[in-house]
C-alpha cells in the first residue's frame, strides 16, 4: 500500500495534509462540475476536457437548447435550405457565431438526454 501522502493520481507525495485535502477538494469541485454539466446542458465532458469547456461555458450555456443542431447539422458559413434549420440558425445567429471557434470540440462532445 502506498503510503498516507502518496497521490497515485500525480505520482508524487503531499508536502502536508493540507495539500492533500486542497488537492482532493480540487477535484471533487471538478468532477461535481462534470456532474452538473453532464445534467444541466446535456454534454458529457471528459475529464481531459475540463479546462476547455470550463473556458467557453458562457458561450455553451446560451446555445443548450439546440446541442442537436449544432452536432448534426451547424456548419460555418452554411445555408440550409430546410425552413427549420434556417429558423434555428436566424434566431440563435448571435450565439452560433461565438462558439465558431470551439465548433470542432462541441462536435466530439457526447450527447445526454
């Protein structure tokens, strides 16, 4: 058995027990977040992912109601032809030209619901 202060995580020991209790609640803050993503905005965000995602939360968070479109069929610079792709893209204009730049990683992203 590795030792009290031994992280298997980072493959390094703890100074103290307080930087083992910091690290720890650091993340158990992150995998709640994870949790709350995965229910709240339908994505199922890896853990490598965190970073990214927590990045860009204020661009995901306006465009939740359509993750749908924006996997299948959100493309830049595209025109639909079909009426109600063309109303989703009209009335989300705003918000699907913010998240362009990250368009390849919400792509990845699984979907929940």
């Amino acid at each position: 058995m590795p030792s009290l202060n031994y992280c298997c995580e980072t493959g390094k020991y703890f100074e103290s027990d307080e930087e083992k209790k910091k690290y720890n609640n650091n993340r158990k803050n992150i995998f709640s977040k994870l949790y709350y993503w995965n229910k709240n905005f339908g994505y199922k965000v890896p853990f490598d992912d965190y970073e990214k995602f927590n990045k860009n939360i204020k661009y995901i968070r306006n465009i939740k109601d359509i993750k749908k479109f924006i996997k299948d069929e959100y493309e830049i610079n595209k025109f639909y032809e079909d009426k109600k792709n063309q109303e989703i893209y009209a009335k989300n204009y705003v918000a699907l030209t913010k998240i362009d730049p990250i368009l390849d990683f919400l792509k990845k992203l699984e979907i929940v619901d």
